[in-house]
C-alpha cells in the first residue's frame, strides 16, 4: 500500500512539474505579447518603442525564457505568488483570503452530489425501464445539459424578484459570521452539486445494474437476506467504487465550473477572482491562479486514487 | 472486435453508399426514435444558423434608441436589450458562433487526438510513453480553466476560441483511439498485411484507421455539447468572441453587467437556447453511440 502512495506521489510530482511548463508555455511562449493582453490591443500601439522595452525589462520579460522560467518557479517554491497589476494585495494573501470559500462551495457541492445522486441512482437501478426510471434519466440528461451558470443567475433573479433578496457581496468567512458565510455559499453548491449529481445518478444506475447480475448477489438473496440488504451490503459498496472515480473526475467540473457560477452568484471567492484576472486581462494573476487550479487539482487526483486503492485491494497490488 | 466495427463493404459506389446511409438513418429513426426526435432538433437548429440572416425579424447589431431595454411584445418577440437590439435576432444569430465553435474545434481537436492517438498505438515504445506522459499534463487542467488561459494569451476571437477549445478535445481523442488501435494492431487481418510486407503508411491508414471511425464518430458527437457549453463560459467571462457578436455567451454576460436587477428576458431567452442545443447534441450523441456500439448502451 505505501509503495503504491509513494509511486502515485511521485508520479503526481512530475506532473506538477509538467504542469508548470505547460503553463508557463501557454502564458508566455504563445504568440500573444504580454503586453497587448495586459494593454490590450489599443493601448499597445499607443506605446513608444522605449515604453515597450521599458514594461519588457521591469516586468522580466527580456530574459531568455528559461530564467524566466526558473525566476517563476524560484517564486512559487518561497510562496511568492507575486502581484496583481492593478490591486495591492498579493495573490497569496488573495487565494488564502477567497480559496476557503471556494472550498467550502466544492465540497458541500460533492456531499449534495452525493446525498442526491446515489438514491436516484438507487431507486431508478432496482426499477430499470419504468416511467420513474425513464424520469430520472430524462432530468440527469436535463441537469448535464443546463450550464450551471445560468441557472445561477436563474436562482439570483428569481430570489430578487420574488423575495427581493440577495446574498451579502462581501466575503465572510465561516468562523466569525456564519450566517452570511453561508447565504454566500450556498447557490454555488446547489447548482454545481446538482450538476454533479445528474452525473453521479447516472454512473450509479449503470454500475448498480451490473452489479445486481453478478453471483455474489445470487448468492446473498439465495441465502433468504432481504432485499435491502442485499443492496446495501452487497450490492451498493461495490457499485460505488466507479462512483468514487467519477466523483473524482468531476471535481475537475466543479474547479473550474465555479468560475462562471460564482460570477453569475457574485461570490467572493477564488473562481470570482479567476474571472477579474481573466477580465483584465492580468497575465501573471491568471498563470498563477491557473498553476495553482491545476495543482489542487492533481492532489485531489491522489487522494482519489489512493482512496479507491484503500477501498479495492484489486488495484493495490497491480 | 471485428463484430463490434464491422467492416466496409468493399469498393462503395456512390449509389450504394447513398442507399446505405439512407438505410441507417431509417435504421436510427426505429431503434432510437427518441434520440432520432433530438436528432432533427439538432438538424433544425443548424438549419437556423445557416439560415439566420433570412429568417432574422431585425440586424442583430443594429440599435434602435425608440425601444430600449423592452419586455417581450409583438414587435420584439424576445424583447430587446439595453441599446435596443432585438433579442430575438441575437439568439438566432449566437446560434451560428456556438455551432461554428463546437464543430470547428471538436473536428480539429479529436482529428488531432485520434491521429496522435493513432501513432502511439501503433509505434508504442518511447514515442508512446512520452506522448502519455503529455496527455496526462493536459488533463490535469480541469477543461475550462485551460481553454481560458490558451484563449487569453492568444487574444480574443473566433478561431482562437476554436483552438483553445479544440486543444481540451486532444487527450479525449487521443486516449480512446490509442486503445482501440492497441487492440486491432494484433487482429488476423493486419497481421496478414504486415506479413504481406505492407509499409507502416499503409498499414496505418489503410488497415487501421477504418476501423476507428466508429470510435471517432461516437467521440465527435458526445463532445459537441460539451463544446458549446465552454464556448458560452469563454463568452460569459469575457474570454470567447469579443462582444459585439452575439454569442449566447456574451448575451448572458451583458445582461449581468446591465445592472443590478437584470432583465428576465436578456438572461431567460440565450440559457434557454444553449440548454436546448446541448440537450439534442447530447441525446443524438448517445444515440450514434447506442447504434455504432451496443456494448456501451446505457453507460456514461
């Protein structure tokens, strides 16, 4: 088992590591001059010569490319994230001040993905092709075709509509307000979560209908369990293994899904701040924003897998 | 795997090669009408963008300052937005960028991948592993966040757009045409043709890659919604087609920025037309995979 987190670990590092050329490749090396993203393309004809390679050598971006490279990485090893052109706080302060909430959003959507999608998956398995069955699929296909993002901004206008309210703009953390912390978080968790959900309940009928025709099923029902425990003990622990997968997978969704959500919401959180970057087109925000998505995203990559591998001695010893 | 890809009748006509797609479709339409009904809702909704600067009631660009952030009437069947333009006209006229997008990058994106994909399982060996080793960095983006940085450095536009989104589509096709190319390299027939002394080229292209076409095709439809729905999160955050073009995206984005309270008709009607379009794609997609490969029926 340790060997297997060792290698898995291992083999997340170099990941890391190809992760941070990739983006370093994308953001710097890709015909688009940093300049024009950050001026725009207006403002960059409107440079002198002189200012260019003025902006060019305070912003580093006269070296050869691998001392910038190694500049960068150099920073993110002490924890220096650098600044944005345009606030004074440092992007570390920032991803520490609005990750939480981004999180907290994350991971409530995935219990709700989970406390939603598995009985659906339940009922709509042990009742295959009947209308409810039919039902339940026609939502879950529904639920993954509908952008999250828009029934966002569905959910804020019918609530200001209806009830004239809306979620309080500013950040509160769960600690020292947890009431307007959690009018804040909960829309975005709702409509990533159930988007996730759709998936789950999908994953989960097809996995649970394979797993009902297996022997060791038979086995238990010839034995004269009844049926629910069949299914809970027997049946559900290991239809669910696929499910944890794709739970996994699917938190890739929710990282980047809670980008337009959360501005669709106003949330103050990490994706809000991903799509300010984006909007004002700041370059180095938004190459270490997108580095430290990526990396979140393949420790969490890890502990799926090393999860699973916990769970199904089957792929520990492969 | 030869029973699950059959193969192509030798030497097609054109006649027959008409009357077999005609057979198909007939064939689609009885084992999976509803899937066939979304199909034709797919079909009329890229008969729309083809058809959107005939069938538009007004200029989707042009302002008209007498109606002015107006509730839907029977001049403006979809009411119009904060300088006047119709929104009607706008959403039929996003219809052309979202499919274009969607088509243009999911074709380039899993021809790329399935041609690379192709070339690693057929070579293997050090190429193979390297090439792993890349697609496994590029899915360690979740997808929308590395169409976001690829479409900001390039700068805005269509065919940017296009490329950053094709770029998601590449470790898809890749993967999935490596894996089948692993296994129908070791089938009888190719064996045969190696033994023949046929060239890498023709082993490739000739005895391979007919076979991935199945496989091809039922990647291509599944990920045309997916596609879209990234075109309309680029346009929303201010990253895909710059605004003045309609795009479904760019629509809702407008409508937040309008104010406080947006208009229920500027962000009902564009999300009401990328759920459709998503929702036909998806369901003709499961439907070509159903009939080109009955062993994945009812999974994800």
């Amino acid at each position: 088992m340790y060997s297997y987190i060792a290698r898995r670990l291992a083999f997340g590092a170099l990941t890391v590591i190809g992760v941070s050329i990739m983006v370093f490749a994308v953001m710097r090396i890709l015909p688009g001059d940093p300049l024009v993203a950050i001026f725009g393309p207006e403002g960059f004809t409107k440079l002198s010569e002189q200012e260019r390679a003025g902006y060019m050598a305070a912003l580093g971006l006269s070296d050869p490319l691998w001392v910038q490279y190694l500049a960068w990485v150099k920073d993110i090893v002490r924890g220096d994230f650098g600044h944005s052109f345009f606030r004074s706080e440092s992007v570390a302060d920032m991803i520490l001040r609005r990750g939480p909430l981004t999180a907290e959003i994350a991971l409530i959507s995935v219990v709700l993905s989970w406390l939603v999608g598995i009985p659906v998956a339940i009922v709509s398995a042990l009742r295959p092709n009947t209308i409810s069955d039919s039902l339940v699929r026609f939502i879950s296909i529904l639920f993954i075709a509908v952008p999250g993002f828009w029934v966002g901004m569905l959910i804020v206008l019918a609530l200001l509509f209806w009830f004239g309210y809306r979620a309080p703009m500013a950040g509160a953390s769960l600690l020292a307000d947890p009431v307007a912390n959690l009018q804040l978080v909960v829309g975005p968790a709702i409509v990533l979560g159930l988007g996730q959900a759709a998936y789950i309940a999908r994953m989960g009928r097809s996995s649970l209908l394979e797993v009902i025709r297996e022997d060791y099923v038979r086995t238990a029902r010839a034995k004269g369990l009844n049926n629910r425990l069949v299914i809970a003990l027997h049946a559900l622990p290991n239809a669910l293994l696929p499910v944890i997968t794709l739970s996994g997978v699917l938190l890739g969704l929710v990282l980047a899904g809670s980008i337009p959500v959360e501005r669709a919401f106003g949330t103050p959180g990490l994706g809000y701040a991903m799509f300010t970057a984006v909007s004002e087109r700041d370059v180095f925000v938004m190459q270490n924003l997108v580095f430290v998505y990526a990396v979140v995203f393949v420790l969490l990559n890890i502990v799926v897998d090393v999860t699973i591998a916990l769970l199904d001695p089957r792929i520990r010893y492969r | 795997m030869t029973a699950i890809f059959p193969a192509q009748p030798a030497l097609p006509t054109t006649a027959s090669r008409a009357r077999s797609a005609l057979r198909g479709i007939g064939m689609f339409f009885r084992r999976a009408p509803f899937s066939a009904f979304w199909g034709c809702i797919a079909a009329a909704i890229v008969a729309m963008a083809v058809a959107a600067p005939v069938i538009v009631p007004y200029e989707p660009l042009k302002s008209d300052f007498r109606s002015m952030q107006k509730p839907p009437s029977e001049q403006h069947w979809f009411g119009t937005d904060q300088i006047g333009r119709d929104t009607l006209s706008r959403v039929i006229y996003g219809s052309r960028a979202s499919l274009t997008v969607a088509f243009g990058a999911v074709l380039f994106g899993t021809t790329v991948g399935a041609l690379w994909g192709l070339a690693c399982g057929y070579f293997g060996g050090r190429f193979d592993m390297a090439s792993q080793r890349l697609i496994e960095f590029l899915q360690s983006f979740p997808d929308l966040i590395l169409a976001m940085a690829i479409a900001m450095a390039l700068g805005g536009g269509l065919g940017t757009v296009i490329v950053a989104i094709a770029i998601t589509r590449i470790p898809f096709g890749g993967r999935v045409i490596r894996s089948v190319v692993l296994s129908l390299k070791e089938i009888q027939y190719v064996e045969a043709a190696r033994g023949l002394g046929a060239s890498h080229k023709r082993l490739m292209f000739r005895h391979i890659l007919p076979q991935c076409v199945a496989p091809y095709m039922i990647l291509a439809t599944t990920h045309l919604g997916v596609a879209i729905v990234i075109e309309a999160s680029l346009g929303f955050l201010g990253v895909g087609i710059p605004p003045p073009s309609p795009t479904w995206g760019n629509m809702l984005s407008d409508a937040l920025n309008a104010g406080l309270v947006p208009p229920w008709w500027l962000v009902l009607f564009p999300g009401v037309a990328i759920t459709i379009t998503v929702l036909a794609f998806n369901l003709l997609g499961d439907g070509i995979r159903d009939l080109l490969d009955p062993r994945l029926r009812g999974s994800v």
